[in-house]
C-alpha cells in the first residue's frame, strides 16, 4: 500500500478518536456547570487545556466563557482539534484513502460528516447540546462499528487502529495530567462534595463513571481512578489498554511485513513499564511527571510509526 | 414541446402506446401511484449522496460537491437494437485503432490522401513523441466512451468517439445498482444485461496488455489528478471495484527503468497504468514542464516497454472533432467497408464554400469548437438569440478552422419522472468499451438527458442528469 495510504487512514482514526474525546469534554464539562453552584469559568479553562487548545483559544478571545470554549472546541474552524475540523479533516483523509475502506466505512464517515455540517452549521444553543454531543457520539459509533464489522483484519485495519489508539492514550493522559492536583494523596483522604465533583468529571470524560464502580467502591478515591485510567487492562481507555493493542497490531504489522522497526521496541518497552508499575508507584515518582513523560513518549512513537512505515502526505 | 416537436419517443409510439421494448415496464408503472414514485426518487437521491457520488463543479467553493440528477425511468433498448448498435461500435473502434496505429507510422491514410496531412501534423492532439512507437498488443484506445444518439426508430448517429478517458461509467454502474435496490420486482419481470461485471472486466483488459517488461503478475494502478478533480469520485470507484492502487503523479517516481510507487514497504514498480490525467498533463519532461500530476521521466519507461499507459498517449487525435467528419472514410479505409453507423453530417469551417453556408444557415445549425468538451464554447442556433448568433458569426468568421457546424438533429426522447407523472426529455447514450486482443462492449452505458424541457443539453456542467440504461435480453 501506499505510504500516503496509510497515513492517511491513521491520520483519519485519529481524528475521528479526537472528535469524540472532545464531546466527552464537554460533555463533562456541562455535567461539572450543573452540578456546582456559582460555576467558575475556570473550569472551562481546564477543559479546553485538556483539549490542548488553550493557548490559540486565548488568542482568539479576551475571557473564558462557557459560551465561547463550548463554540470553540465544537465549531471553531480556526481550531484544527473542534469536533467539526476533525470530522472534516477525517472526512478528507477517509475520502483520499477512499480505496482502503470498505463501503460501510466510507459511507458511515460521509453521512456523519453530511449530518454535522447542518449540526454545527450555526451556534449550538445551550438547550440543544445534549443531543448534539449525543449525536456525534452516536455517530462515531457507527463509523467504528462499521469499520470493525467490515474491514479485512490486514495492515490497513492495524494502521487505523495504531492511530485511534494513540490519540486515545494521548487523549486520557492528558485529561488525567490537567486534573493531576486533584489526585494527589496530600489533597484529602476522604474527598469533599468538592473533589467528587472534579473525580467524576475525570470518569465522566472519558466515559468511566459508570464503569469505575464496577470495578472499584462506589467511592471515589483518587488512587483508584489513576489507577483505572492508567494501569486497568479492562478499561478501553486506559495507557495499559492502549498499548497492549498498540503493540499487538504492530507485531501483525511485523509479521506482515517481516521486518521489526524501533517503533516496536519503543512500543514494547512502555507497555513493559506500565506492566511493571503500581499506582504507588506512579504516585511516588510524580504523577505529573510521570503523565508528562508519557505524553512525549507516546508522540515519540508516532514519529516512529511515521518513518519505520514511510508515511508522506 | 419547445423545439423539437417531431422527436421521436422510445418509450411511446404515436398511437398512445407503448414500444414493445417498453411494454413490461410501462404495465408496472400504470399500476404505481405517482406521489411513491417521487418518494423513491428522494431515496435515491439520497442514496447518491452518502454514497458520496459527486462531481466538482470547477469555481464554485462551497457547492464543491454536486449531485448529477438521477432519474428513476429507465432507458430500454432492445436486444435487437442493442446488436445493431455493437457491431456499428464495435467496427468503429477497430478503424479507431488502426487509424491511430497508422498516422504514427507509415500514415497510409494520408499518402492515399484521404486525410490532408496537415490536419495530422498541425494538430495539438497528436503526439510526435508517438511516432514508431508501437504500445503493447497494438492498443491505443483501451477504452473508449461512444456518443450516440436516435432520431428515429432505426436511426442511430455517432456524435463523438471520446477515445482519451471517456468517463461516467461509474454513474452506469451506481445507477444500476441503485434501481435493482430501489425496485428489485422490476429486474424479475425484465431480464436485463448485467454492466456489473464492468470493473472486472476492465481489470481483466488492462492486465492482459502489460508491457513486455512485466514479468509475472502485472500490477496495475489508476492516475488520478486528486481530491480535487470533479471526477475524483469515479477514479476512486474504479480502483476500489478491480481492487487495484490509486495513485497520484506525487505517489509516482521513476526508477531503475520502471514507475515505481512509494509504498510503506518502500518503492514497488507499476506495470499498467489506467490514467485520468490528460496527455499534457502526463509527463513533465515531454509535455506540459508546469505539469505537477504527472510523472517525470514516464515517457521514456513507456518506450522502453517497461509500462503500459492507457489510454496511450496521442489517441486524443482520433476524436477531435474535424477528425471526426473524416470518419466514414476513416472507417471505410480500415475495414474494407462502410460504415454501420452514421456521422452526423458535419461541415468544416476550415473550408471556405463550408464555411459560407454555415454563416447562412446559423439559425438551423449547431456550432461547436474543433477541441471543446463539456457543451462549452458552442452555439445552438435555434435557440440563440439573434446577438449571440451574431456574435457567434464574428467568431467563427475569425478563426474558421477552430470550428465545425451540424445540424440540429431531433434527438429521441425518453421520458422522466416530473410532479404530474411522466414528461419526455431528450437524451443521449455514452456505451464503454474495452478493447484488448478483442473488443467487448457493455450492453448499457450512461445515458445522459437533458431535464429542462425542450433542452438538447445533456451534459452534466449544464444540468443535465442520468438514467439507467437497460439492454433487454432475447
């Protein structure tokens, strides 16, 4: 296959992860404005740092407001990351790689991309945005059960995977190293009304708050989510769980193509240390440090994959 | 009626009742209620867009995706018919070849004096850089898009051979499927001729003249200029139905003697190149320097014999228009006989007593420009107005050799689905053709119409739209 074949498609998984995780965002962001009295705008803040946008947004704008950050991250064309770039940005790729997808696929991309143009034509009025983070959610979902009802399970499924997984692993770390302070040890042993509100807003992004409490208490405990989110092989959407399926679909990709890359050792040695870690331990050394690491270790990967598999545009 | 009262419908005889190839389809439509038939033509249209089945409409931004209409009524041509129609095709083609195959080595045609050589020589549309050199198995044209249009029950013109890269065949085989989807009962009361095995066949084609430089399993790709050519669609839906690469010039570097393309495995060579890129635009070095579709250096691997190009490079000779009132003698030549199928009689501006009664007769004739494409840079005389016809006569009194006249023909009509039930339009067809050590023709093709009333434009940058095109079996 063509290198700009397969960057193509992981450059469209990636975008279409990123989408969703931005809904979940905001979806958790709404939650945390109707669940506390005298909301600060601060919250939105973190939420459009746990985007990565801050920065350009502060640009654009004097003061975060709820109104602005939710236009920004969901409409925003300035903002390569808003839900309607991404989905734009994928919808191109998808349509340039238009070959290496099933039917199903293509046309669960371009009807999700159709409905989010008139979607998020205009301002999403407070009112109406439950059901339009519904809407790209359930829209996301079609594409990817379209992709794994019907794709070949060959290189192109394992690049598209290795670039949803790595958004993903990107996405959770991020959130977790925006929240970090709310996590450490020193803040509380038993959290007030206040640190529930921020822990279940953690779960809450990345869809978890359910989930958590099958897996653990009922009780919120901040070692418990890191280690959820960092360490549970079982949670979709942990490091732990990223990597082991980052690593598998680059060994089919080593079998396929007979030939071991530094992509592979990298992969293989960060889903080595987070096997060997505790959440202690994650605590100890640093959890910022740690998430930071991580988050330049995972890029580093990308870079890798990039080259090993001669990606172009 | 508009203009064209007399026109001869395919679908209804003069008596009220229907052509005998349109007799089972047209007891099921009495029986549908109108209102679901609109319906149904909604589905379809939405079916067309999240197929993703549009076209690029070149300067307008945001209605950077078109939708080319769909009409729901089939076209129905009868197996007799259709046989007339393939043999008369199917001889064209074959002159097509050997006319090409002659004007780029002995040009016997010409020392006959058949053809004025400078028609030949001074034509932009043919290649020096062709000369001697003969492609793969002989093929020049391995697929050519034949316009055709009916006037009556047994007349049937040729109105261009398209032998550079004829597209559209993408909307023959969606339209098909999108009607067997939408009215699967009618597909058991007609029995129709599959066009489904189109893509495979095409692959099967273009494989079978590999390069003498190929040694196993050829590979093919298909050139596209990218994203942003209106017919990226249909170049991406080839490639995906034969399950072969689509590449773009950037995709594509010579190597070692061979066109190679970047893969994540590093370089891997291509052996048959399906091209929708124009002549100009293939090879830098050779033709257009500015070209950044094209591939440089893949002029010389094509004479090497180490890659097929298909179209080849210089067929656009062969369907420029004032090579095509040479056709009859053109077909004549070649295969020993006449033609099965008519020309529309075509008048040469170049020559003066020609010339002469065009400017006399603009009012009757339709003009159009020895290299325009697409129903562009042409005038129809009956329904243009006195400024623009004067205008017209300016033109072509400049440069009279830029142009050819013909006569308005009245061109059948087939009907379309309209808010009050059925109303006829005038139509064309387009049927493909694969050659290769033989010729074979889909039994279908696109069949374009013109949706405004009275209309004779069928093309789709001037709102025309398509139907499905059924050729009944005995």
């Amino acid at each position: 296959m063509l290198g700009r074949t397969a960057n193509g498609l992981y450059w469209m998984f990636r975008y279409i992860e990123r989408a969703e995780n931005i809904a979940r965002l905001i979806d958790a962001g709404l939650r945390m404005s109707l669940t506390r009295s005298g909301v600060t705008d601060d919250d939105w803040d973190g939420v459009l740092q746990s985007a990565g946008v801050r920065e350009p947004y502060g640009e654009m704008h004097d003061k975060t407001t709820s109104v602005d950050a939710i236009d920004y991250l969901l409409r925003e064309r300035a903002n390569p990351s808003s839900v309607m770039s991404c989905f734009e940005s994928g919808r191109n790729n998808a349509r340039m790689v238009r070959t290496a997808l099933t039917r199903d696929t293509w046309e669960a991309v371009n009807e999700c991309w159709i409905e989010m143009k008139t979607l998020l034509a205009k301002r999403v009025k407070p009112a109406d945005l439950p059901e339009v983070i519904d809407a790209i959610k359930r829209r996301v979902a079609l594409i990817r059960g379209a992709f794994h009802g019907s794709m070949l399970r060959n290189e192109l499924y394992n690049f598209a995977r290795i670039g949803t997984l790595i958004e993903r692993a990107d996405n959770t770390s991020r959130i977790l190293d925006v929240k970090y302070y709310v996590l450490l040890p020193s803040v509380s042993a038993v959290g007030s009304s206040l640190d529930n509100v921020q822990w279940e807003s953690i779960l809450r992004s990345v869809s978890a708050h359910r989930s958590y409490s099958w897996v653990y208490d009922a009780e919120y405990k901040p070692a418990n989510i890191a280690d959820f989110l960092i360490l549970n092989g079982q949670m979709p959407r942990s490091l732990s769980y990223c990597y082991e399926k980052i690593v598998s679909n680059l060994g089919y990709l080593a079998q396929e193509y007979d030939e071991r890359l530094p992509a592979h050792e990298t992969a293989d040695a960060m889903l080595r240390a987070l096997q060997a870690l505790s959440v202690r331990d994650i605590m100890d050394k640093g959890l910022h440090e740690f998430l930071e690491d991580f988050v330049q270790r995972n890029n580093q990967l990308g870079q890798e994959i990039s080259e090993g598999y001669r990606f172009y545009q | 009626m508009g203009n064209a009262p007399l026109a001869f419908d395919e679908m209804m005889n003069a008596d009220d009742a229907p052509r005998q190839p349109y007799q089972q389809y047209f007891e099921w439509y009495s029986g549908q209620n109108p209102a679901h038939l609109i319906g149904k033509s909604r589905d379809a249209e939405s079916i067309f867009r999240k197929t993703g089945i549009t076209f690029a409409v070149y300067g307008h931004a945001d209605s950077a995706e078109k939708l080319i209409p769909f009409d729901l009524i089939p076209r129905i041509i009868s197996a007799k018919e259709w046989r007339k129609l393939a043999q008369g095709i199917e001889q064209r083609v074959v002159a097509l070849n050997a006319f090409l195959d002659d004007i780029y080595h002995k040009q016997e045609i010409i020392r006959a004096g058949r053809i004025p050589r400078a028609l030949i020589e001074k034509n932009s549309a043919f290649l020096p850089q062709m000369i001697g050199f003969r492609p793969p198995g002989g093929v020049y044209t391995h697929i050519v898009g034949t316009d055709i249009v009916r006037t009556g029950e047994d007349q049937f013109y040729v109105l261009e051979d398209n032998a550079r890269t004829p597209s559209g065949v993408s909307y023959m085989l969606e339209n098909r499927e999108t009607m067997m989807q939408m009215f699967p009962e009618l597909f058991h009361r007609n029995k129709v001729q599959r066009v489904e095995d189109y893509p495979m066949l095409l692959r099967q084609s273009l494989a079978s003249l590999a390069p003498p430089g190929c040694k196993g399993k050829p590979r093919l790709a298909v050139l596209t200029p990218g994203i942003y050519n209106s017919a990226y669609y249909e170049h991406s839906f080839l490639a995906d139905m034969m399950g072969v690469e689509l590449v773009e010039g950037s995709d594509l570097r010579v190597m070692d003697g061979k066109v190679k393309m970047r893969t994540t495995r590093g370089y891997e060579a291509i052996d048959v190149l399906y091209r929708r890129v124009d002549d100009d635009f293939l090879d830098p070095l050779t033709f257009r320097p500015d070209s950044a579709l094209g591939i440089p250096g893949i002029m010389d691997v094509y004479r090497a014999g180490n890659i097929t190009i298909a179209n080849a490079p210089g067929t656009g000779i062969s369907d420029d228009k004032a090579i095509y009132s040479y056709m009859p003698e053109i077909v004549e030549f070649y295969t020993g006989r006449k033609p099965l199928l008519e020309n529309v009689p075509t008048w040469r501006c170049s020559e003066p007593q020609s010339l002469q009664y065009v400017l006399d007769n603009l009012a009757d004739l339709v003009v159009k420009e020895v290299h325009g494409s697409g129903g562009y840079g042409m005038l129809v005389g009956p329904t243009a107005s006195k400024k623009e016809r004067a205008e017209f006569a300016a033109k072509l009194a400049a440069r009279p050799a830029n142009y050819i006249a013909q006569p308005t023909l009245s061109l059948s009509t087939v009907p379309i689905l309209v808010k009050k039930g059925i109303a006829p339009r005038h139509v064309d067809l387009r049927p493909y053709v694969l050659v290769s050590d033989k010729v074979q023709i889909i039994p279908g093709g696109l069949t374009r119409v013109a949706l405004k009333q009275g209309s004779l434009v069928v093309n789709s940058s001037q709102g025309g739209g398509t139907k499905d095109t059924w050729v009944l079996e005995d």
